[in-house]
C-alpha cells in the first residue's frame, strides 16, 4: 500500500480541478494488480480487491498540467491529432475533436501516417480529385463498373482519412487514448519527437509518453470526463488566438488609416505651399511690369522736356 505523503497533501491545494467528479466518472480504477506496470507505482494510492486506485489528486494536477500546455499549443495555431481506435472511446473522441475543430483518428492507425505524411497526403488528394470530378460532371461519363470502383475507393479512403482531410501538415502535438493499443502512433510520434499526451492505465508505461494522465482509459465516463477538461483548454487556446488576430486586424487599421492621414495633410502642404509660390511669383511679375510702366512714361517725359 502507497501511503500520502507531504507531495501528495500540496497537490490537494494546488489543484483546481474538483476530485468528486472524478470519483463518480471511476477515473481512479486501475487494471489488475497482476497486470500492473512498476513505472505507474507514483501514480498508485493503494490495492482493492485485486485492483489498483490511482491517486486522484496526481490525476488533477496532470490533467491541469496537461491543459496549460495544450492551451499553448492550440494558441500558437498548431493541430493536435486525437487518437482513439477503441470501442468505448471512438465516438466520445470523435465528437470532442469536431468540437475544437480537431483532426483525429479513430479507426485503424494508418501506418506512416506520420512518418510518411507525403504518401497520406496524397491519398488526400485523391479523395478531393474524385471530389471534383462529381463535380465537373467527368465522373458522369464513366461506366457502371468504374463508378463503383470509384466510389469504393472514396468510402475507404473517408473511413480511414476523412477526418484528417483539414490537417496540412504534421500535427503539433498527439493526444491518445490507451497507449499500449496505440503504440504504433507512439512510435512515430516519439521518431519525429511530436509532444504526446495520453490517458494512461496502470499497465502502461507512462515513460512512452511526455505528458501522462494517469487515469481509467477503459470506463467511457472516465474517458469523456477528462476529455471535457482537454477540450476545454484547447477552446481557450483558440480563443486567445482569435483576439489577438482581431487585435493585430485593429492594429494594422489604426496605423493604416493614421499612414493615409499623414499622406494626405502632406499632399495639402505641397498644394498649399505651391499656391503660395504662384502667389508670390505673380506678385514679382506684377511688380516688374509697374516697374516697366514708369520707366517708359520717364523715357517719354524726358523727351518732351528735349
């Protein structure tokens, strides 16, 4: 049995996620003891039954740690890839990433789809040409036989990459459910050294990953709890992202319209001050033809007196 220590009595003051809730959704049911992985010992407040209970209070502050971090991520504008391909986790994964406008993957781990991001591109690229070519009316003049083909080769590559259509390029960070299931992905993300956050079980590793929730990776309410909290903090993210696009928009504005302003008080100056040189030239004109005035009426004068 793991005994709560001092660490253990800071974290119930530091978090500020409530433990109850956490309680009620089973976060805290571990797997069998005999399953058990000796790298989740810190996380294990005791044994029941057969069973391991996490500490709840190290899953808070995980979970909030988690959160700060995907908040930065989805503030400076980089896709987080969801990763569930388990039952119970599936459609709960898939509804939090539409939310955040997310791109996840909840069917098979098509293999490469990191480390051989070109190749998924194009399948990609595929499915958008057969797209267009509904579209533009070509996919109309093929034969019966074609047309099936065509379209199964669509519905197979929606199943697989459909929900990755929006993602560019390689994600900003992964977040999986159940790791040992997603090893594969956890490998790829570990070779391009893309920052993994996971749902982790007391059989897993929490090593494998950058950031581990220690958590019940299997109860759907667990599952959709603790997402709620993820999702949460990728909003705000977003969220702070859009204002300082507004206010950079603002910004440029301000200093788009004070630019025109300056422009055209200069261009009033310029027209001002060319006016008052025509001013001054037609003085100096008018002042010499006066001047031409008198002396003619001198040189006539003079030669009267002659």
């Amino acid at each position: 049995m793991f005994i709560a220590n001092r660490t253990e009595r800071k974290l119930k003051k530091m978090t500020k996620i409530e433990i109850k809730p956490l309680l009620e959704a089973g976060v805290h049911f571990g797997h069998l003891t005999r399953k058990w992985n000796p790298n989740m010992a810190p996380y294990i407040l005791s044994e029941k039954n057969g069973i391991h209970i996490i500490n709840l209070y190290k899953t808070a502050s995980k979970i909030e740690e988690c959160a700060q971090a995907l908040n930065k991520i989805a503030s400076s504008g980089r896709k987080i890839l969801f990763v569930a391909t388990k039952k119970q986790a599936k459609e709960i994964v898939s509804n939090a990433a539409i939310e955040v406008k997310m791109p996840y993957i909840t069917e098979r781990w098509p293999g490469g789809m990191l480390t051989n991001f070109v190749t998924i591109r194009k399948a990609v690229k595929k499915m958008s040409a057969i797209d267009r070519t509904k579209q533009d009316g070509t996919f109309e003049s093929l034969s019966k036989k074609e047309k099936l083909q065509i379209n199964r080769l669509r519905d197979k590559l929606e199943k697989n990459l459909g929900s990755i259509t929006d993602m560019t390029r390689l994600p900003g960070a992964l977040f999986v459910v159940d790791i040992r299931r997603e090893h594969i992905a956890i490998r790829e993300a570990q070779k391009l050294n893309i920052p993994i956050f996971a749902m982790v079980d007391t059989n897993c590793d929490p090593r494998e990953v950058d950031y581990a929730i220690p958590s019940n990776d299997d109860a759907s309410k667990s599952i959709n709890l603790i997402l709620g909290y993820i999702t949460q903090a990728i909003k705000d993210g977003l969220s702070e992202r859009q204002k300082e696009k507004e206010m950079k928009q603002i910004i440029e504005e301000k200093e788009e319209k004070k630019a025109k302003e300056e422009k055209e008080k200069k261009d009033d100056e310029g027209s001002s001050s060319d006016n008052s040189s025509k001013n001054e030239s037609s003085k100096v004109e008018e002042e010499k033809a006066v001047e031409k005035k008198k002396r003619v009426r001198k040189k006539i004068t003079t030669k009267k007196d002659k």
